[in-house]
C-alpha cells in the first residue's frame, strides 16, 4: 500500500520520476499553498481596515447594542455616574448577556469607538475561524484551507452582520465550534473534550438562543444518519444529546417568561394564505445574501454557488453523494430547510425568526463540500490557486458590495449626529424614523446616548420585550410604536401602529430628532427648530400645553 502525500499524490509514483521532475511539482506546491494563505490574510486584512472604522455603526442595531454596552460599564464602574438615575441592570444567565459582557467590556477598555471597533473585527473572524477549527477536525489539508477562510468572510458579513444581528452571527461561529466538537467525541470519546462540548453549548446559549436550538436540531439529525451507517453508538448520541437537554429544562423552567404572540403582520389589515406564505417563504431563500440592491447581490452570490460546485464537480456522482459524511451534511441542509419553512416570521418579540435557518443551509452546503472531496484529494481539488483564486474574487466581490453602502451610511450619520449634538446632557428625546434612502438606520438614534447622554425610549430592554431581560429603564416613559411615522404614511389599515399621544409626548420629552425628510403635519405638538441638514431635524417641545395626567 503506498502512502499519499497531503494533496493526494502518491508518493510511489513521484520517486519514479527524475529529481528535476519531482521538484516542480512540490515547488509548485509550496507557491501555490503560501500564495493562498497570503492571499487569504490580505483579503482579512481589507475588511477589518475597511469595516471595524465605521465609528458610526451604520449596521442597523449595532449603535443599540453599543449605547446598552456603554451604560451597563458606567453601572458597573463608575457607580452610574452618568446612567443610573436612568437605567438598573440585574445580571442573570439568560441570552444575549455574554456579548453585552464582552462589548460592555471593550467599551470599558478602550472607549466606544475602539472597543466597539474590535468588537466587530471579532465577529467578523469569529465564523472564518471556527470554518478553520471544523477544517482541522476533519483533517482537510493545510492547502485547502484558505479556501474555507475566504467563503468564510463572505459569509460572515451576510444580512445578519449588516443589520446588526452581532450576537446572531457569534452564536453561528459556536454552532460550528460545537459540531467539530461533536465530530472529535464520535471519533473518539474523552472526558476533556465532553467538558469542552459542554462549555461551549453554554456559551452558545448565553449568546443567543438560537445556538442551542440549531444544535439541537443539528446533532439529532446528524445522529439519526450515522446511527443509519452504523457509524456511531446510540450511548454516544445519547450522551452528546443529554447536555442540549438538559439546557432547555433550566431555561423553560427557570428563565423562560411567559409572552403573548406578536402580531407577524403589523401593517396588514389580514394575514396571508397559505399560498401566498409558501410563495413568500419561497421568494425569500436567498434573503441572507441580499441585503442592499440585489441585482448587485447576485454576482457575489453566484461566486458563492460556483465555490461550492466548482472544486468539487467531478465528485458529484452516485458514489461521492452516498458516501457518510457527505450524506449527514446534505441531510443537515434538508433539514434546516425544513425548519425555515416551517417557522414563523415573527414570534412573541422576536423578529426575522424563519429566515434564521438560512445561514445553516450555506454552512452546510459548505461542510458538504469539504467533505466531497475522496481522501487524499482535498488538498489537489480545493487548493490549487484556480479554487483558491475564486474564493479570493468572491471575498473580494463581496467587500465592495457591502463596504460602499456601510461607508455611505457611516457619513450620513455623521452629518445626524451633527444635528444630535445641540442636546444638552441627560435630556429625554424622542425620535422619530422616517423614510430615508439610507437602508438600516432604524436605531441611528442610539447614537445620541453615545454622544449626548441623553435618554431614548427604544434601547432594547425589558420593557420594549426584547430578550435583553436583565437590562431595563427605571423610570419608563410613553413609547409610541418605533415606526408609527410610516405608519402614519401607509394610511387608515395602519391606524392603531400610527396612533401617537401626542399630550403624552409633550408631557415626557424634550426634543424630538426627526430623520429628513418629514411632514411636518404628522408631528402633533408645537415646536420650535434648534439644528437642520440634510441628514435630521432636532425641534424643542414646547412643553406649556402639556397637561399632566392624574394618578
């Protein structure tokens, strides 16, 4: 039996042939693999010079996220010198609470702008990385590895990192983290890395929710096909399942609260048929990729598809598809599928809760892809500089694609933030979102908190029934829905969201900071205009009408 080298060439074959003749392909070889990897570590370079800059946080949520971080670390090390007559936080194990620990953390450190900025720069590495992690599990060779880095930074700045979903796309490099754990327990069982696979299913579930569900679901598959193959124990798959368990009957038991289903149609006047949500399940497949215009989406979209067949299209046959691994990967795929269909599109508080499944179908698409290749030809079929080469293009592709828009957004809040910054400190303001050509700048707002100290009424906290449940105002004042003024514009069917008290709004706030450009007519108190540009108006409340409500 002769041995093969790391891209599958046989060794046996290359000592018949002349010195000169052996030596090119192995110098081939070595440009080939350092050629990749400094293609790979340019291209990461690029988007953490041309992202983690963005001060301003143009990724929708994300300026929500950092203003909480900045006021849960002066609650905790500056006693609330600034925040606590405003807000209180009672810590707890529940999700989310990890990341606003860690970006509470970096803030404390470095400031704002800095610890914010590497906050990014980890989630954007957080995916690529644990791609590398499962690629050194499954032994894919060092050759082929760029290769999944690159898909990786594609992936990870998909339309969950763009609107801010951070915790959301952590939680995903967990979920990988936890599969190639499982991978090296059903290969080979040990206590330090059982403890190992419990710690991060922890993490997970500290990070978002959805980490320990998709693992749920992901290890239960997984185990149903390889039980099928004969290739693991049912005490194993058991013992890998009791810790998912186990973590679901604390949190229903303990964490959980008990909330009413959200209205997942909040601008229609009826629901769809079932017809009409199978089309829209439908039309919505590639929504994890098409986040700003989407004709601009599909080349990197197809780039993305061409990685995927490309390399491997010689391995797509009866045999290749048949084989374990590569059966479980598609079968994941399948079954995420499933769960996209069958989720809802909103559900208590939470929003985008189906399409949440989707980056599990491209992760493993991917892992399918990896593990086509025979043994022994990884290194050849997914490392050579043509694969590699496209995977730069499609980084690359993909950079252009979001950074312009980011830094677009980036300037105009900016120029908002140059308005915002005629409110006096500690002031309650209420803004106001209209439509604007700038998409994902629903929490612009937030940035005022950062800037000014003031007050805002949409923080994600307990009383909004976001899942930060431990984070909370303690003087609570009127919220009208976020986006009533749109709903004020779409007309009558939207009258109950569009509905505002504007004597409430005298009574509780200072200014509003209304987004340009505005109907004056739809701003129901009297005001007088402190600052105006293009990007937002900020107007004084004339607070003499307003008539204090009875006890």
């Amino acid at each position: 039996m002769t041995a093969s080298s790391n891209d599958g060439s046989s060794s046996a074959d290359a000592a018949l042939l002349p010195a000169g003749r052996r030596a090119a392909p192995r110098l081939i070889d070595t440009f080939g693999d350092k050629a990749g990897w400094l293609a790979a570590a340019v291209i990461c370079a690029a988007y953490l010079a041309l992202i983690v800059p963005l001060t301003s946080f143009p990724m929708q949520d994300y300026a929500n996220h950092v203003a909480r971080a900045q006021i849960m670390a002066d609650l905790f090390f500056h006693h609330g010198a600034d925040f606590g007559r405003f807000f209180e936080v009672h810590l707890a194990p529940v999700p989310y609470v990890l990341p606003d620990l860690i970006l509470m953390g970096a803030v404390e450190l470095f400031g704002p702008n800095v610890g914010a900025g590497l906050f990014t720069g980890l989630v954007i590495l957080a995916l690529p990385c644990a791609l590398l992690f499962y690629a050194h599990v499954i032994n894919l060779p060092r050759r082929a590895r760029p290769f999944v880095l690159l898909v990786g930074l594609y992936l990870s700045t998909d339309w969950f990192f763009l609107v801010g979903f951070l915790a959301f796309r952590l939680a995903l490099a967990l979920f990988v983290v936890t599969l190639a754990i499982a991978e090296i327990l059903r290969r080979r069982w040990s206590l330090p890395a059982y403890i190992a696979y419990i710690a991060v299913l922890a993490l997970g579930f500290l990070t978002h929710l959805s980490a320990p569900v998709f693992i749920g679901a992901a290890i239960g598959v997984s185990a149903l096909v390889r039980l099928w193959f004969r290739t693991t124990t049912l005490r194993r798959e058991i013992a890998l399942c009791g810790p998912i368990a186990v973590l679901f009957a604390l949190y229903f038991a303990l964490m959980a609260r008990p909330h009413e289903a959200a209205d997942a149609w909040q601008y229609q006047s009826a629901g769809p048929t079932l017809r009409q949500l199978a089309g829209m399940k439908i039309r919505g497949l590639p929504a994890e990729f098409l986040t700003f215009d989407w004709h601009l989406a599909t080349l990197p979209l197809l780039l993305f598809a061409a990685c995927l067949l490309l390399p491997v299209r010689r391995e797509l046959t009866s045999a290749g598809l048949r084989r374990p691994a590569v059966v479980e990967q598609l079968m994941l795929a399948a079954a995420f599928l499933g769960i996209y269909f069958v989720l809802p599109t909103d559900y208590v508080n939470s929003s985008y809760v189906d399409i949440r499944a989707l980056p599990m179908i491209s992760l493993m698409l991917l892992l399918a892809s990896l593990r086509l290749p025979a043994e022994g030809s990884a290194g050849r079929t997914l490392g050579n500089l043509g694969v590699v080469g496209l995977a730069a293009l499609l980084a690359v592709t993909n950079l252009v694609y979001v950074a312009r828009p980011l830094v677009s957004n980036n300037a105009w809040i900016n120029r908002y933030r140059e308005v915002a910054a005629s409110i006096p400190k500690g002031s309650y303001v209420l803004p106001v979102h209209t439509e604007t050509r700038q998409p994902h700048l629903l929490h612009v707002a937030s940035n005022i908190v950062l800037d000014r100290g003031a007050v805002i009424p949409y923080l994600f906290s307990l009383e909004s029934g976001a899942p930060m449940t431990y984070f909370n105002y303690k003087h609570p004042r009127y919220a009208p829905d976020h986006q009533w003024y749109r709903a004020a514009q779409r007309g009558a069917g939207a009258a109950t969201d569009a509905a505002v008290s504007w004597n409430q709004v005298d009574c509780d706030y200072d200014f509003l900071l209304v987004t340009m450009p505005f109907d004056p007519h739809l701003i129901g108190v009297p005001t007088v205009t402190v600052a105006a540009n293009e990007a937002a108006t900020l107007l004084a409340i004339d607070k003499r009408l307003c008539k204090p409500r009875s006890p």
